[in-house]
C-alpha cells in the first residue's frame, strides 16, 4: 500500500492527474444531494404557503396595484340579463351609511349579480359589511379632487363630479369587468333600485334584447323632461359600454 500511494503521487506530479473515489465517499455525497434536495423543497413550500395563507392588506399597496373587487353572488337560478352595477361613495356622511345599511340587507346594489362600490378621495379601502362566507365587503379607492359645485349655463347650480367618475369608468374599462354581465348600471348611494324590478322590465321588452344589440349599444332613458339619462341611475349594454370606452376622449373634449 505504501508503494502504491508514492506511485500515485509521482503520477499526479508528472501531470498524470487521476481522481479515486471509495466507495463511502461516494456514499456520503449521495447523502448531502438527498439532503440540499430536501431544504429546497420546504424552503419552496414554506414560500408558497405564506403567499397563499398569510393575509394581504391593500393599505401598503400603490393605488396602481389595487384590483377592482368585484363580489359575484351565487345563486342556483341564474337571472337573464344579467347585472353589474357600482356605485361612487363618499368617505364622509350619510352615503357611507347608506351603503352599509343596505350591504347588510343585500339590497340595492348588492342584489345584483355582481357589483363593486368605489370611494373617492380616501387612499384606503372602507369596510362595509361582512357577508355570511365571512368575507368583508370593501370599498375600492380612486382618489383624487373631489366633486365641486358650479354653475351651467341654463341650467343654474350642479354638481361638477365627471372628474370622479371618470376615475371610477376608467377602473372598470382597465378591469373589464362589464364584459361579462349583460348590463352595467351605475347608481348613487341615495337611489331606491331595485336590481330585480329592472331585470324583469327589461327581460319583457324586446327593445332591449342584448341578444340583437347594435354596435353603439342601447341605453335607458330615464328622464322624460330632458329625454336623456340622468346621473342617479345610468343602465347601459354592454356593447355601449364599449363604445364609451372607445369614444372616451370625445366625451372628455366636450
């Protein structure tokens, strides 16, 4: 044995250059593979579980990197057409209790297939109720300057808020979420709407079938003083949601 080793050292040293592993030796590399192989599984586990089951709050997130929330309710016998409606809330007043009252109740708004309720100027989500799967019903936050009131021309004192629901608009095109319900309606916080009423009257009248829709959409009329659609509730198709949204920039030019 002696021999052999200073044989092999005279072979390294003239350049020979040879590599013996023993048996155990490679034994033990097996086993330090087995288990490096081992602390990158649980480490990838460990990640995936705190990304999944810790819980994730949207006051440290940027305004671009708030998703609308849309709550889609469940029910055993889908309603043709079908509704998606939102609202605009004010952080301040009685909108704030208004919408909470009737989130509780699951009316108005809340007794559409789907709907979400924006908050102007505030950064931060505002709770408002909790539903029986014990998920919490948030608002989703599109600051920015608020409504003001102004004077037009013929018509005396309004409220000058297209800036607010312009943000709110421009949320939902991003998202695009009317594309998936028949109709988008937008409601203020102190309308009486009854989500099933307007399901019914537009189911029977064949005028607003979106199954023949036109390329500009249909709207509701809702005011016969001025014939036009009037801010409190604005029922569109959802083909003219997306020729509001391709024509946006007339809109805002005029």
């Amino acid at each position: 044995m002696p021999g052999e080793a200073a044989e092999l050292l005279e072979d390294a040293a003239a350049g020979d250059a040879r590599v013996i592993v023993s048996a155990s030796g490679v034994d033990q590399i097996r086993r330090w593979r087995f288990v490096a192989v081992v602390i990158l599984c649980f480490a990838l586990a460990l990640a995936v579980t705190r990304a999944v089951l810790l819980p994730k709050t949207s006051t440290s997130l940027k305004e671009s990197q708030w998703d609308t929330e849309v709550v889609a309710l469940e029910s055993s016998r889908p309603r043709r057409p079908s509704l998606y409606c939102w609202a605009v809330v004010q952080p301040h007043g009685y909108e704030l209790a208004n919408m909470r009252s009737m989130c509780k109740q699951r009316i108005g708004i809340f007794a559409c297939d789907a709907y979400t309720v924006f908050s102007d100027r505030k950064r931060h989500p505002l709770e408002l109720c909790t539903l029986d799967s014990n998920h919490t019903v948030r608002t989703v936050p599109i600051p920015g300057p608020p409504a003001f009131h102004g004077r037009m021309r013929g018509i005396g004192r309004v409220m000058m808020n297209n800036n607010v629901f312009l943000r709110a608009w421009k949320r939902i095109f991003r998202q695009g979420i009317y594309k998936e319900y028949d109709w988008s309606i937008k409601v203020d916080p102190d309308t009486v709407f009854v989500p099933q009423r307007l399901a019914s009257i537009i189911e029977h009248d064949h005028r607003l079938n979106v199954h023949h829709d036109t390329i500009r959409g249909r709207y509701v009329r809702n005011c016969w003083r001025y014939h036009s659609m009037q801010g409190p509730l604005e029922v569109l198709s959802r083909a003219a949601v997306t020729h509001y949204q391709k024509n946006l920039w007339r809109c805002k030019k005029h």
